[in-house]
C-alpha cells in the first residue's frame, strides 16, 4: 500500500472508532443523573461497599461514617461537617454532564478502540508477530478496566475519607465544587486504567528492544520506592495501611511485566535460532 492508501485505511479506522465513541457518549448522557448518582457520587455515601470492609479494618473510620449527616436535599454525606456540593456556574452541570460523557464513552468505547488499532497495525506484522500479539484486546481491556475498579473501589473511597474528615478549623464548612468532586472520582479512575496497563507498555518496549529484564530487575528498588511515592499521590492519607494497598498491586504488575519482558527475550532468541537454522 502506498502512504495514502495508508492514510485512506487509517482515516476509516478512526471514522469508525469515533462513531463508537459518539455511541457511548450519547447513552451516557441520556442516563446522565443515573450514571451521575448511582457511579460517579457513589463512593461520597457512606453506605457504599468499599467502606463497610474499611469498618472492619479500622473502628475510626466507622467512627466518622456514622456521624454522617444529610445535606438539604436529603442526600446523606461523608463527613462529619455538613458537606455542600455547590455548582457555581451556570453552566457546571451542563459542561460537567458532557465531561461524563465523552470520558464515559471512551471507556465504554475502549475495547473496540484497541480493536481497530489491531486492525491497522496487523497487516504490517509477521506471522510470528501476530501469534506473539494473541490475545492483545483482550489483556489490554482486562487489564484497563482492572484499573479503573481498582482505583474506583479502593483508591477513591480512601482519599474520599481522608479529604472530607480532615479539618485544619472546627470553624470551616466543607463546601466543595461540584466540577472538582467529580473530576477527583473520574481521573483517579482514569489513572488506574492507565497505570494497570504497565504489563503491555512493557510488552511493546520490550519488543522495540528499548527495555530489557535485566534493566527492570536492576532498578527494581527504585520502582518500589516509587510505587509508594505514586501511592502516596493518589492517596493523600497518612496511613500506612492505605498507602500499601495501592502500592501493592503496582508492585505486582512491575513484576509481572518482568515476567512478558523476559518471555519476549525467550520468543526473540527462538525466532532468531530458528532463522540461522533455516539459513
């Protein structure tokens, strides 16, 4: 194909791509308030589930669930203190609605977006490549939507606690933005799904050749060290408990990507030996 041609594939690609992306969209804005009650506010109740297992780890975070208070149009709050979502523009909600959307839609949207991107990529890949590529919608999706329940369940209620009960005066009412409470719950998800997809980066730099197990294993220190600085951005509490619990399972994945990088090395130097046997 000429450089055009390859032009023309890839402009249907994404023409296809974003028709997905506008369907997504479209059904999350109609079921903008469910979406908006039931997911994105969800973890600011103390009724959602994530906190009941905190209860039994820790008796003060029950302490501050139960003393949880309603707000004026009855919908029952984290904190202590009398928390008011606030818009305060006239066109928050609106804008913030299609912020839902569109992220919403990309989510949803995302699977058949690592699809097309296979279809493109896949007529310029060998044999070989393709049967080493198998399974890459299917890991990569299960791997992004790992990351976002991850950080959806166990992130975002830790830095929910920890924000709404921490207090510098007993004189201060919490009012908080109704554009910065959803954006805290839509980007740490965000984040997760990005951050799972370590193994793959992995894969693709490993097959570039740009990165290797031995240098993965080399600086394995250092990325401990900075999977618990990571953990502790996400989750501003103190708590150590919090901190290693997100810490962890980015631990496990920089792990687990040392095992693909070392499998890649093994399938490179097989290919290789087969070639010289052949020649």
């Amino acid at each position: 194909m000429s450089f055009l041609d390859h032009l023309e594939e890839l402009r249907w690609h994404l023409i296809r791509s974003a028709l997905i992306v506008l369907v997504g969209m479209i059904f999350i804005f109609v079921n903008i308030k469910a979406v908006t009650d039931k997911i994105i506010l969800a973890p600011y109740a103390p009724d959602f589930p994530t906190y009941t297992y905190l209860c039994q780890i820790d008796e003060s975070v029950c302490m501050r669930l139960n003393q949880a208070t309603k707000d004026a149009n009855g919908n029952t709050l984290l904190s202590s203190d009398n928390i008011i979502l606030q818009a305060t523009d006239p066109s928050e909600q609106f804008t913030r609605a299609i912020m839902i959307a569109m992220i919403g839609g990309l989510v949803l949207a995302f699977p058949y977006l690592i699809f097309e991107l296979w279809r493109f990529v896949k007529p310029g890949l060998s044999p070989e490549e393709r049967r080493g590529t198998t399974g890459f919608i299917i890991y990569t999706s299960l791997l992004f939507f790992t990351g976002i329940l991850f950080a959806y369940f166990i992130v975002s209620p830790m830095t929910i606690v920890f924000l709404a009960n921490f207090s510098i005066s007993d004189q201060v009412v919490q009012i908080w933005k109704l554009g910065d409470v959803i954006s805290l719950v839509v980007m740490l998800c965000l984040a997760g799904g990005l951050l799972f997809e370590m193994p793959m980066l992995a894969f693709f730099l490993a097959k570039l050749g740009i990165v290797n197990a031995q240098f993965l294993s080399h600086y394995r220190r250092h990325s401990i060290v900075i999977m618990f600085v990571v953990a502790g951005i996400l989750t501003p509490s103190p708590d150590i408990f919090t901190q290693i619990s997100v810490a962890v399972p980015l631990i496990i994945l920089y792990e687990i990507s040392i095992v693909v990088v070392r499998s890649v090395a093994r399938n490179k130097a097989k290919a290789l030996a087969k070639a010289n046997a052949e020649s």
